[in-house]
C-alpha cells in the first residue's frame, strides 16, 4: 500500500458485538466520514474476522479478513489492568493486520469503528508528505444529539487520535513472529505513542484543526462512555470543581450544518 494516508479501522470478533446490526450501521456511517477527504489520496482498510457482517464498502476501502480469537475480557471493576491489557492485545493485532504491507512513507491513521474523521486530513497529508504525523490535540465528543463537547488533549481520550509514518513504529516483528509487547504498546494503545516519539526525537506536532469525532454512548464500545453532558460535565464535579466545571460548559458547541459536513455526521 503506498497511498499517502492509510486509514486502518479494527473490528472487534463478531462474537463479542452485543448488537451486530447497530455495530453494521455505525461502520458504515464511519466509512461514509472517511470516504468525504477532499483528495483521493487515500485508502482504507477495515479488520475483521472471517464470517464477519459488514456493510456496503465505498470505493478506496477494502477488507483484510483475520482469524484471530475473540478477546476475553477480564472484569474490569476487579482486574483494571488485564482488562486494558486484554484489549491492547487484540486491537494492536488488528491494526497491526491492517499496516503490515503500508510502504515506509505513508501514513497511518487508526480510526475506531463508529468515530468520525475531518474531511481534510488527506489534503493534509498530502501536502506534508515528510512530516511524522499530527497528535490530534482538539476534537469533539459527540453521542447523537445537536451538541458536542469540543475536547482539548483528545489524543489523550480516544483511539482515533494520531496520524503517524509508517516507518516511525519501527520493527514489529521479531523472527517473523509478532513482537507482541511492541504491537500493544505502539499500535493496541493511543496512550504512549506520542511520549515514545518525542522521546526518540521524533515529536508529533498538533494537526492544526480538530480531526474527529469521538462518539460515546455506544452500547458496542469498550471504553465505558455514557452520553454526553453526564460524561463530559457531571453533576458531582460541579459540587467538587465549581470553577473549571463552569469552565468546561464553554467548550459546548453546536452540532451546525457546516460541523456536521466536516466529518459526515449523520443527521438521525
């Protein structure tokens, strides 16, 4: 694959997705967001098991089927860590799936299976085929209504979050097997990334406008998230945290016509 831009999105078994329709429908309106970059310099490769239900793929996208076991997931109130570990271990597999024969320079955008993407980010990298990637430092919070929560330190808060060349990952594999301490670091994670990169001398510097959309309150999601208000300004913090509570009731925004064309959020 030698596209400037790779869009990688890892799909979870199908064993473990509560409702596959509604999981079907939220790929495809992600699909829809990536398939609207204003170049077509791009390409997209979902990850998902053999026998997996997945919708319609628009031009430029395409499949890689994978066997890999469904994640058991231990308790997360009980054993936190296994549980995350458990998860960067399927999902560093899958994104590792889909990067494998990226060539060297281009670049790699993990992208969750129902977030939403700018529909500059090709024209971007397009235009700074040298550069590292992009930490995307500002995006939205978003679970279905008119508002979103407009986040600072987004790549701190979701996966869909770094664009990053290809040959800054480095080696991950070791005697033809996965390195797979490396995988979930690198690829199962958006936690560390930027910290090693910069520690290598490779810093990412921030995409210059917000460049997702996180959607919460996805019943299919791992992460745990409920709606938006209660998540992103719950009531207890304002007793706890009066000042940068009310502080963060100014980074509410309006879902406007022309927000919801930058990255194809549906209107229902």
């Amino acid at each position: 694959m030698t596209a400037p831009l790779i869009f990688v999105i890892p799909v979870q078994h199908q064993d473990a997705i509560p409702d596959v329709a509604l999981q079907k429908r939220y790929l495809a309106q992600t699909l829809t967001s990536i398939a609207a970059q204003t170049v077509p310099d791009w390409e997209c490769v979902i990850v998902a098991n053999t026998g997996a239900d997945l919708p319609d793929l628009p031009p430029g996208c395409r499949v890689r089927f994978v066997d890999l076991p469904r994640a058991h997931l231990p308790d997360r109130a009980t054993r936190l860590e296994a549980y995350y570990d458990a998860i960067r271990n399927d999902k560093g597999q899958r994104i590792y799936a889909g990067m494998h024969d990226a060539a060297p320079e281009s670049h790699i955008m993990a992208v969750d299976s129902d977030d939403f993407v700018n529909r500059r980010l090709a024209e971007l990298v397009l235009a700074n085929r040298g550069t590292p990637g992009w930490n995307l430092e500002q995006g939205y919070v978003w679970s279905g209504g008119s508002w979103c929560y407009l986040q600072p330190d987004f790549h701190q808060m979701c996966g869909t979050s770094h664009i990053i060349r290809r040959d800054l990952y480095g080696v991950l594999e070791r005697a033809g097997q996965i390195d797979i301490d490396a995988v979930k670091r690198r690829l199962g994670s958006h936690i560390f990334i930027h910290h090693d990169l910069a520690a290598a001398g490779q810093p990412l510097p921030p995409l210059p406008f917000p460049g997702a959309v996180y959607r919460i309150g996805n019943s299919q999601s791992a992460s745990g998230t409920g709606k938006l208000f209660g998540a992103m300004t719950p009531p207890r913090r304002f007793v706890r945290h009066p000042l940068s509570s009310a502080r963060r009731l100014l980074r509410y925004r309006r879902v406007t016509t022309t927000l919801r064309n930058e990255f194809s959020l549906p209107s229902g």
